[in-house]
C-alpha cells in the first residue's frame, strides 16, 4: 500500500503541479485549500506525511501545524514538509521548533519537493524504488 | 519622535520662550543656554542633524541670536519604511507565480513520455496562466515607478468589458468553492488603456478573492455616458479606519500579512483610472462585504 499525502496549498496551479508530481511518484495525495480543510481532512483520514504552505487563507500554516501537534498521538510526529515563499530565520526557526522535517522555499525544483517526501517517510517512492 | 506635524519650518530670529509650528501648535521652550542644546536634541530626535538645514548661532546686544530651520522628516521616514516593505512585499509576491513556473517546467520535463494529454494541456496552461500573473506584478512595480516620475504613457482605445473580464477570468480564475456572478456588461464599451484596465479588474478580484467571502458579484450599467463597473463580495468588508486611507500607496489589511499582497494594488488602481478619466471608490456592500466602483467614459 502506498504512502498518503497530504498537500495543503491554496494557489489552485501548484497544488495541482505538486499533486502530479507526487502522485507521479507513486503516493495517493488528498489535498486541502486551506488549514480548515486541512483539518477536516485530518480528522477523518490518516495521512503519512503532510507537504503545507505557511501563507494561507484565514489560519495561518504555522498555525495549523500548532493544533495539529497539541492534538498528539500519531499527529504529534507526523512527518512535515513546509513549502514556503517566506525565507526568514524567524519563519524558518518556528517551523523547526514545530517539528518540520524540511522547509523548501518557493520557488523550488519540483524532484526536491518529491525527494524531500520520500525522505520525510524515511523510503524510496515506491513508483522510484 | 514629533508626530502630527507634515512639515516644520521654524526660522528664529531669537530664542523665544515658546515656538509655534506651522500647525499652529505652541511648543515650549525653556529658558538658559539649554535652549541652544534643545535644538540640537529637537533636530535629532525628528530625524537627525545632518537633515537639519541650517544652524547659526552668534552673541548679540540683544541676546543670543540664533537661525535655524527645523524639518520633520516622520512622513518621509514612514513613507522609506513602507517603501522597503513594499519592496521585500513584491519580491514575496513574485515567488508565488515563479513556484509555479519552475514545478509546471519540471512536470514537463520529468514526465512528458508518460504524461496524458491532458496533464500536459494542463501544465502548460498553468505556465501561459503564471506568466501572466508574473507579467502583471512587474507591470505594477513599473507602473508605479513611472506614474511617481510622471512618465506613464497609455493608450486610449475602446475596449469590451466582458471580453476584458474574459482575459482577467483566464489570469485569475476564482478559487475552489468561491463563485462570481457577471451581469450587465454586454455590450458595453469604454475607454481605456485595455491592458491597465485588465490589471485593475485583476487586482479588484483577486482583493475580493483574498479578503472577500465565497460569492462576488460583478454588475456593469451605463448611464449618461459613463460605464460602472462595481465589484463586489459578501466577506465582512473593510474596516472602518482603514476605509479613508484604502487608496493610499503601500496601504494593508491586518489580514493582509496572512494572505500576501504587496499594498499598491489599490493605489494604483486610482491612479490608473483617473489618469482615463474616471473615478474608483469603496462602497459598503449589503447586508455586508465590500464593493469598488470604477466609473469611466462610455464609447459606442
């Protein structure tokens, strides 16, 4: 069975350029526009890995990513890949405070997000094994 | 720091006990040689000595002489402030479009072999789609740079509103789950410069899409040879203290820093639409939201 996503990002293009790639790659991807979404998705389904952009509509993805950890169990260590155009020390050093596996700045080479996935699950995408 | 005061221009024939501003307000000063290191305190703490014009200090029959004239420089300092946000803003802005840009060209190179057609119709739109929007954001920052140098040159043409919404529509296509209504602009034409009218229309709808609720409206009318074009949304509207200053260059929504934006859309907005001819203000919409009005001339 393979790894899910999930990808939250609220410009349509990338989120459907990551989708690709990801799902290129091999990995089922469920999507969220936005951290509500996010959450919904969150409390129904058991994703292995989540690929977040910080800036979104309403809350906030460092936000988000705070009410995900409080809510502990297998969410507490859910693997994190931050997608990002905010570059600074700041930023960057929240996010790792919060447990982010990798923080990728935008704009980025598309293989480093998918590479920087697999690696967060600790395995080879299956489709690149 | 002096605050409240657009300009100072103080020029002293002696040390009085008290200034008075341009604005009218009297400001102390208290007597003895101090008087001279006030001013000196006063030039630094507005902005600083260098920006302090002239100082001239000399013994006369009549007491200590003394020329000087103060600017405050708080404005201009604010205004370099929001300039320097505005810029790291629009940088910021930038990366978003160029994401997307730089995954859509790995896509096709990755996978062009194994991708159906209609992923690569798909990325290869989102590439037209991104490079557009890219286009527009250097389009302002050039607009801005030539409207404050007096340099902007448009052109004056008719152009067809709903063919210019078509074109925004294609750039800007509304998020997932937010609808937009169109009514009354068939058939209508104004005149404008088509391609800056285009990036008002942009920067109208993608405002409402960030800040406005999940339904927008556009409704055209003419009238007396003028063409309305109102925008509008039911999100919570603006703020009421950011209502008279929406227009000004560099201006945000505390919400804002959130969503993005670079804070001269609206700016430039006005000064786009005036620069036709026309008007652009805020309206209140009902029962709430926002709503912005653009009045130009109608052609026929």
């Amino acid at each position: 069975v393979s790894a899910t996503i999930l990808v939250v990002e609220d410009e349509a293009d990338l989120l459907y350029l990551v989708r690709a790639g990801l799902e290129a790659d091999g990995y089922q991807v469920l999507a969220a526009a936005s951290a509500e979404e996010a959450l919904g998705v969150l409390g129904r389904a058991k994703p292995d890995a989540m690929v977040l952009d910080l800036r979104l509509p309403g809350m906030d993805g460092l936000e988000l990513l705070r009410l995900v950890r409080r809510q502990g169990g297998r969410l507490a260590n859910l693997p994190v890949i931050v997608m990002s155009a905010h570059a600074s020390a700041g930023t960057k050093r929240t996010a790792r405070e919060l447990g982010v596996t990798l923080y990728v700045v935008k704009p980025f080479a598309l293989h480093a997000l998918r590479d920087a996935v697999g690696g967060a699950l600790d395995q080879t995408p299956p489709e690149r094994a | 720091m002096v605050k409240g005061i657009a300009a100072l221009w103080l020029t002293l024939a002696a040390v009085p006990d008290t200034m008075t501003a341009t604005d009218g307000r009297a400001m102390p000063w208290r007597g003895g040689p101090s008087r001279t290191s006030r001013l000196v305190a006063f030039g630094q703490v507005g902005s600083d000595a260098a920006r302090v014009p002239g100082r001239h200090l000399a013994e006369t029959d009549e007491g200590l002489l003394l020329a000087a004239a103060i600017r405050d420089v708080s404005d201009r300092m604010r205004l370099e402030t929001l300039r320097d946000e505005f810029i790291h803003n629009a940088a910021h802005e930038l990366r978003t479009p160029l994401a997307a840009i730089a995954a859509a060209g790995d896509l096709l190179a990755d996978g062009l072999a194994a991708m159906g057609e209609a992923q690569r119709d798909r990325a290869v739109e989102v590439l037209r789609r991104q490079c557009e929007r890219a286009t527009t954001l250097v389009a302002n920052l050039l607009d801005l740079s030539n409207l404050e140098g007096g340099r902007l040159e448009l052109q004056r043409e008719a152009v067809d509103v709903a063919a210019a919404l078509q074109h925004v529509f294609d750039t800007a296509p509304a998020p997932g789950g937010t609808t937009v209504e169109v009514r009354g602009v068939e058939a209508v034409k104004l005149v404008a410069d088509g391609a800056r009218l285009e990036h008002v229309l942009t920067n109208l709808l993608t405002n409402a899409y960030r800040y406005g609720g999940h339904h927008l409206r556009i409704d055209g009318t003419c009238q007396e040879g003028w063409v309305r074009v109102a925008v509008s949304n039911d999100g919570p509207g603006v703020m009421a203290d950011l209502i008279p200053r929406l227009f000004e260059p560099f201006m945000r929504g505390t919400t804002a820093c959130a969503v993005g934006g670079s804070g001269v859309g609206l700016a430039l907005c006005r000064r786009r639409v005036e620069a036709f001819g026309g008007e652009i203000w805020y309206e209140t919409a009902e029962p709430h939201g926002a709503c912005f009005v653009v009045v130009l001339p109608e052609t026929r």
